[in-house]
C-alpha cells in the first residue's frame, strides 16, 4: 500500500466536511503498527461524525481498506483506523486536553491541503487576498452596468457642450474682427489717398486771345 496515496485520501476526505487544524505526523520512527497519524477538529457531535464518515467513503472509493472505527456513540473523540495510517477526528475541547501532538508529532508531514479538492476554504483558514480581490472586482462588474448609462448620458453631455459653444465663439470673433476692419478701413486715409491718386486733377482750359488785324 502506497502510504502518501492513504494519507492524501484520508485528508481529502476530511476537507470535504471542512475539518478544521488537519494536521499528519509520521510515526514509523514511533510505533510499527502504523506509519501516520493524521489529527482534525470538528466543531460538535455531528461534525465529527460526518467527518469519520467522509474518511472512510474517500478511503473505500479509492481501492483501500478501513480497518475499524471507534468513538462514533458520543462523537467527542472518533478514531478511523485504516491501516498504516489512523485519523483522530477530536472536538477542540478534547483535543487541547489530550494534545495527541506531544505523543505523535515528531515528525510532520507537509502535505499540499485543498490542492486536490475543489478549491473550497477550510472552515478554520482565513480567505486569501486575491480571492476576496477577485469577488469584489466581479461585484464591481455587475454593478457597473446599471450605473453606465446615467455616467454616458453626462459624458455626452459634457462632450458636446464645447464642441457646439467652440465654433459659434469664433465665427463670432471672426466677424466682430471683420466688422473692425471694416470699419478701419472704411474711414483709412490710405484709402481716400487712393481714391485721389485714381482722380486726376482738372485742368483749366486757357484762353487763347484773339487778335483782329
């Protein structure tokens, strides 16, 4: 039996009813009648039993065999033996007073909890940071289509103000200019020296005098 394959199913099947501080210690150093032991917390009665259920539903489905399961009348201490490998499912109560760690937890076992399963959270972790980034940004996008029309209505708004008021201020500019100009223009003396330059003078005929002989 591939002890690694029993333990990961053994912790699967306790993540399934979000067993809280799993954690797996390796005792063949300790005993050689198992080579793990595997300790969760249920928060009641009912949780601990779900929980020894779950253990051993994930250890049958996978090929390998349960071997007995103690404590299920009361549910406070549930052991599930499944061979080289024995799970202590303990309400926190009971397990703070017996703190199976000081016997067994020579050696613990880094384990990957949650990489197999479903990606849930355990009861007894936090959510991370970028999960709850994630929520709020999809929160975000749901709610911004309702708002998106009044913030375009006051976009356009404020989009086509200038774009109309811009070219009546200059056609208005302009002509007040050409209105000036006009004016200027109309009373310039350059103008009127031009206007005399065009007229020539008038001659005074002479008189010639004729003269009777």
């Amino acid at each position: 039996m591939d002890i690694r394959k029993l333990q990961r199913a053994i912790v699967d099947g306790l993540e399934d009813v979000k067993a809280q501080n799993i954690a797996v210690f390796n005792t063949e150093h300790l005993s050689s009648l198992f080579e793990r032991v595997i300790i969760a917390s249920g928060t009641s009665n009912r949780q601990t039993k779900a929980l020894a259920a779950s253990v051993r539903d994930a250890v049958r489905s996978r090929g390998m065999q349960v071997m007995s399961t103690e404590g299920e009348e009361n549910g406070e201490w549930i052991i599930v033996d499944c061979g080289a490998a024995v799970a202590h499912i303990m309400q926190p109560g009971i397990r703070d007073y017996y703190h199976l760690e000081e016997i067994w937890g020579g050696k613990a076992v880094r384990m990957k909890v949650g990489a197999v399963n479903t990606g849930l959270v355990k009861a007894s972790e936090p959510e991370p940071a970028p999960r709850r980034a994630a929520k709020k940004a999809v929160a975000d996008a749901e709610a911004a289509p309702r708002k998106a029309p009044a913030r375009k209505a006051a976009a356009k708004s404020v989009a086509k103000a200038p774009a109309k008021s811009a070219p009546k201020t200059a056609a208005r500019k302009a002509a007040d200019k050409t209105a000036a100009y006009q004016r200027v223009a109309g009373k310039s003396p350059a103008r009127k020296t031009a206007a005399a330059k065009k007229a020539p003078a008038r001659k005074t005929p002479t008189r010639k005098t004729l003269r009777t002989t």
